[in-house]
C-alpha cells in the first residue's frame, strides 16, 4: 500500500487488539487504518455479498484494500467470502487478504524472505504445470501409505504480492494443485494438525479414500480420530455427512512458508510451513473448482513424500524440497520425441506468446489466485524451438504430416528436432495430439 490510502480491518468480536496494531503500524507508513467489527452471531447470517449490511459496504466502497480476520469456523467462512467477493467486484485495483483464525500473536508469518518464498512456490508450480499425476507417500512410523490422484487444473501459485483487484490469504506461501473429481485412490497418514488439533507428528490418523472420497478413518490415538471423525460426520457409523461434499477430495498444496515452523491447528498458517503437504476435502469452488459445498478442511502431513507421474525420486521429502534445475526449464535434446506418428495437431487455448526480439516462447498461467506468472518454455534454446513449433501450428492447427514438412521448408529442421519440439509443448499443456 501506498502512503494515504486506507486499510479496513474487518474482525470478530475481541479482536480489538488487532485494530490497535495494525493501526499502529498505519501511522509510521502513513496509513489509515480503521476498523469494522461483526460479532460471530451476526458473521453467521451474512453469508452472502447481499446481505452486508450498508455500512459495512459502504466502508468497503471507500477503502483501498481490506484485510478479513475472522475466527476459523466452517460457519463464518460465507461470511468471509461474502466481504471478499463484494470488496473485488467492487474494487478494479483494490487487494483483499484473507485471515482466517489469526491473531496479533501471528502477525510475524506475514514477514520473512519473500524473495526466496516466490521462488520456491513458482518452482514447485512450474513441475506441477506438466504434472499430470501425483503419487503422495506418508507414514505413521510403522508403515507408508500410498495416495494417488490426477491433476485436474493448473497449480495456484500464493506467493508474496496480491495482484491488484484480487485476494489471497495472509501468510502467503504455498503451491496447490486441484484433483480431478472422483478419481483419487489410497491412504494418507495425517501427522502434522487437523483444524483445532495440532499433532506434530506425536501421532496419525489414517485416512482411506476411495474414488475420491473419505471412507474410512482410523488410527491409535482415540481422541485424535474422534476428532477427525466429528470434522467430516454427524454420525461415524452411518457415515453421514456434516455437509454436502464434506468428504470430497479436492485439493493438495505444498507449503513454502520458511517463517511458519510449528503446527498451530490452524490451518491458514499449518498448511504454509515448508516441506509440508496439505490434503483439502470439500468445496473447492472458491479457488477455480467445480466442488460445491459448506466446508473447507486443510489436513497437514509433517513429512510427506512427493513424487509426480513416473518420478523416481520424490521432490519433496523429509521436511525439504528439492527441484533440480533441469526439471524446472526442459531441455529440448534431453527430451524424448513425441511417439505418435499420425493425427491432427491443435493448441488447447493456453496463453502463450513468442517474443518477438528474442523468439522465445513464453506461457502466462495461473489457475484462480495471485498475479499470473510468466514462464519460459524450457530454458533459451528450448523455448525458441517451441516458439518457431507454436507459430507453425497456428489457430487452425495441421496435421502431423503437414507440421513436419513446414518445420522443415520453414526452419530446416529435420523430423526428430520437430518431433521434440511438440512433445515439449506437449508437456506444459499447450498443444493436444489427436490420433487419426
């Protein structure tokens, strides 16, 4: 925020410490800030952008971004998302944040190496962008688990900077993924915190899912996966749902967040510490999904092992992430050919653009939150391959046949250096290969 522009602080009953600090440190950065408090009774009803009262719309008409610091509550989240979706459809350029659960004791996660923070979730995003499945490994000290889903979007980068005329939660970091519905399959062994139910890895409760739902869960501590159990079920035993979808897979985020260490039962913060995994199941609407529903639940692994489609090596694992450079920006003569040899070749709508000084193809992606970012497609010599194969293809798309001859009249490549070039647009999502 610039000097003179105005921050609304939109909390909780008791949270008046919290306007206070924040107040505070408004006026060194010659900031206003000011403060809305809507007790939880009230949040409860105002599940809709409609039914914000007049003057809380009108403070949010008038201010330059809002920070929500609510109570984590499953009840109050409508109301949240209320204020969060009038306050972006209202302000072009404005910026939301998000804080649900938080309190000045945590305001420190909000600080720390943010530079380093937007690298390592832009990396993890970059392998998740031609991941096409993921295979998560967790153990509860005994024996591992295996879990396994199909990526259905493109990754979600929560880096450090809210674009403008966007929200995002605060502390930022992570990276997370959205599953095709209905088709993950496995067990997780959950060890970091359920919401209210820090674990630290003192113990696990065990998941099983099937078909992308929870179907069981068990574990030896009693109280933690009674826990659990009353998170997602009315009734355990008939297996009823405290909410429509309540049991849906439907997201899995990679924490980068180095200032967070300690598991609160929180999950704003729990899911952001680094080297973590988080499993979300519920509704996943709000960020890009198709699942609908009341409920949100983060679910925290300590210590997961990552690993994407046919990897042998996970790239997170025991608590660190580990990318290798050339797994981060492909390199064309490390890249086998695309195998198939007949078909039709089309752009599947991803934004992409050659530059035109350097020739380089570049992909612009994000799947819901933060500002877009901008990816070079493998590193130099690759990207302009891609480039002279994007421009070949064209809006109308060729056949392969018709491809191959053009790259070679065109940019006298031979059939194996064209075929390379599609399969490195065909690993970041760009192209799709019909068989004829």
């Amino acid at each position: 925020m610039s000097p003179r522009e105005e921050l609304l602080v939109i909390v909780g009953e008791g949270k008046e410490t919290e306007i206070a600090l924040l107040s505070s440190v408004g006026r060194a950065l010659e900031i206003e800030v000011g403060g809305f408090i809507v007790p939880n009774q009230t949040q409860r009803r105002l599940t809709d952008p409609e039914l914000l009262p007049g003057t809380l719309k009108r403070a949010i008409e008038t201010c330059h971004a809002v920070l929500v610091l609510t109570d984590y509550a499953a009840e109050l989240t409508a109301f949240r998302m209320a204020v969060l979706s009038y306050f972006t459809d209202f302000h072009r350029f404005g910026r939301a944040a998000s804080m649900p659960g938080g309190s000045w004791r945590e305001f420190h996660y909000a600080v720390g190496d943010f530079e380093r923070l937007d690298a390592d979730a832009e990396r993890v995003g970059v392998l998740l962008l031609r991941a096409h499945r993921v295979n998560l490994v967790t153990s509860d000290g005994e024996r591992d688990y295996h879990f396994s889903f199909p990526v259905g979007a493109r990754p979600t980068i929560c880096g450090s900077v809210i674009a403008p005329g966007d929200w995002d939660n605060v502390p930022s970091g992570e990276t997370f993924v959205l599953p095709k519905t209905g088709c993950a399959d496995g067990k997780i062994a959950i060890d970091g915190s359920f919401p209210m139910l820090p674990l630290n890895r003192s113990t696990s409760v065990i998941l099983t899912i099937a078909r992308g739902r929870i179907i069981a869960m068990d574990g030896a501590d009693g109280e933690a996966v009674r826990h659990a159990r009353e998170l997602f079920f009315v009734n355990y035993a008939k297996r009823q749902l405290r909410g429509r979808n309540a049991t849906t897979f439907c997201e899995l985020g990679i924490g980068v967040n180095r200032s967070v260490r300690t598991f609160h039962g929180i999950p704003l913060f729990d899911e952001k510490v680094y080297g973590t995994a988080h499993v979300a199941f519920g509704r996943n609407d709000q960020l890009g999904g198709k699942v609908h529903g009341a409920s949100h639940h983060d679910l925290v692994i300590a210590a997961p092992r990552v690993y994407l489609d046919n990897q042998e090596k996970p790239f997170v694992a025991n608590g660190r992430i580990a990318i290798p450079n050339d797994q981060v920006e492909l390199d064309w003569t490390k890249t086998e050919p695309l195998t198939t040899t007949t078909g039709t070749i089309r752009l599947t709508g991803a934004s992409c653009s050659v530059q035109p000084a350097t020739e380089e193809l570049i992909m612009e992606w994000n799947a819901c939150a933060g500002p877009s970012i901008r990816t070079r497609v493998g590193n130099f010599a690759t990207s302009q391959l891609a480039g002279r194969a994007f421009r070949t293809i064209g809006e109308n798309g060729l056949s392969l046949k018709q491809f191959y001859r053009v790259m070679k009249e065109r940019n006298a490549l031979d059939k194996e250096i064209a075929s390379r070039a599609l399969a490195i647009l065909n690993a970041y999502g760009i192209i799709r290969v019909a068989r004829a």
